[in-house]
C-alpha cells in the first residue's frame, strides 16, 4: 500500500502496509510496565447481581468489561502541559495534527552524580546532522541503550530511572520539535523535588501558576514507547494516535511509517 504525502513542501513515499508500532500495550498481567508507585490495570468484567459481562461464564452474549488504568504509570501516553499546569489543559484540545516528520536517535544516558543522564551532547551530536542538513522535523523519538525488551514490562517505581537534562530539553525545544516521544517513563528525575526542569524547558513553562504566553500548549511529550532494535535510526513519518479524553494525558499508539525516499 505504498502512498505519496506531501508535507511541508516534501513529496514523502511510505509503505502503509508496514507499520512500526512503537507502543507498548495495556494490560492486566504483570507484563504490564509501572511507574509511580500504583498496581497493575484491572480489566474485568461488569458484574450486575448473578450476571457477569463475559461471554465464557455463560451469563452474557458479550464480554463488557471495565477498564481501570493511570494514563502516566501504566504505559505508552501522550500529554500536554496541562500535566504541569494549575489551569486545566486537555490533551485532546492541545493536539490536533497527527501525522509529522520524526527523527529516531539512539543514546547513551551518561553518568552524572550517580544518576543515569541524557545529556546535552547526547542531544546534540545525535542532531548533528540533521540540523546541519537543515532538514526540518517536527518529532523527535529518543531511544535509550541499551534497549532491553523488559522495557516493556519493568516496574519502575523507586528505580531512578535515566532522564533528559534541562539543557537536552532546551535544545530540543530550540531546535524546533514539536513532540517529543522517549522509552523511560518521564523526561524528568523521579524524585527531583517538584522541579519538573525537563517538562517545564520542553514546554517553554516559567509559570504553573499563571501560564506564560510563550508557552507551547501545542507541543506533546509522549513516553514509556519501545522501539526494537531492528528499527534503525533515522528519518521517519510519524502517526500520533491518542484517545479522545478531555485529560492532560491519554493512553496513545505511536506509528512509524519508514520514509522510502530518504
């Protein structure tokens, strides 16, 4: 299903047929990935009386099941600034478009006061040349070495996982993308005191009280994603999917589509 795209002034080739779902899924075993201290989903069925929503106990033509689940700890998700912000701002309302030209890059966190770091020159020599090209993009996707598949089943709660330093996310940000997806389950420290330094940078955020105007309330961090090795870094055409919640955050379904004129 090969398709021709124009976007910003650029004929893209891709390949419909062969998507790269860089999400992880949800579920209610304890494959399921965890962050911030909370139990695993629960998917079960609606019990009303003797009757149960599953077609299995013989009660129900149909499996009705409830669904309860945190946006941020439990897997791929996509917010808005509206997760840092005393003022309400849904996901929903802040992204609109959802098809964008994405770099993949591939780091190393470096080690820094003990913590795992992704740092400035991580950044920087990874866009090197792309931004000496001056190739605009509008997403960047960070995936972090190694890349080990229990990725996507880790329990991260009082881990320290790796970060992105405030001076990473300022250049990002400088550097003119929009959205930003990772594997770890935030771009900030775990415990950093409440200074949120990475969210507050990438979203141009000086004030969570009484928001700024040049604040980006069309800019989106997505996290907890996993891209497989084979997956090779480079130019891309991203799909952005989210769930329709009037939420700072939403489940979301990140796909690539390789660009076959690169």
């Amino acid at each position: 299903m090969l398709a021709t795209i124009q976007h910003n002034n650029q004929a893209i080739e891709v390949d419909l047929s062969k998507p790269i779902d860089i999400s992880i899924p949800l579920t209610n075993t304890d494959e399921n990935p965890i962050a911030w201290y909370i139990e695993k989903p629960v998917i079960e069925p609606v019990i009303f009386g003797d009757w149960i929503g599953k077609v299995s106990e013989g009660k129900s033509s149909t499996n009705f099941n409830n669904i309860f689940f945190n946006p941020h700890g439990h897997g791929t998700h996509t917010e808005c600034l509206g997760h840092i912000t005393r003022e309400f701002y849904s996901v929903n309302q802040s992204l609109k478009q959802f098809i964008f030209l994405a770099e993949l890059i591939s780091v190393v966190p470096e080690m820094q006061g003990g913590d795992l770091v992704i740092t400035l020159d991580n950044i920087s020599t990874a866009l090197d040349v792309i931004l000496k090209l001056g190739v605009p993009k509008e997403a960047l996707i960070i995936r972090t070495l190694p890349n080990f598949k229990i990725k996507k089943s880790l329990k991260y709660s009082n881990t320290n996982p790796p970060y992105l330093n405030e001076d990473a996310a300022l250049f990002i940000r400088e550097s003119g993308i929009q959205h930003l997806l990772i594997d770890l389950p935030s771009v900030d420290k775990e415990h950093d005191e409440r200074k949120l330094l990475a969210h507050k940078a990438f979203w141009n955020v000086t004030d969570v009280n009484n928001l700024n105007a040049e604040a980006r309330l069309n800019c989106t961090i997505t996290e907890m994603i996993f891209v497989a090795d084979e997956v090779k870094d480079g130019g891309y055409l991203l799909n952005l999917q989210i769930a329709s919640f009037e939420n700072d955050a939403s489940p979301s379904k990140p796909v690539l589509y390789a660009i076959l004129n690169d």
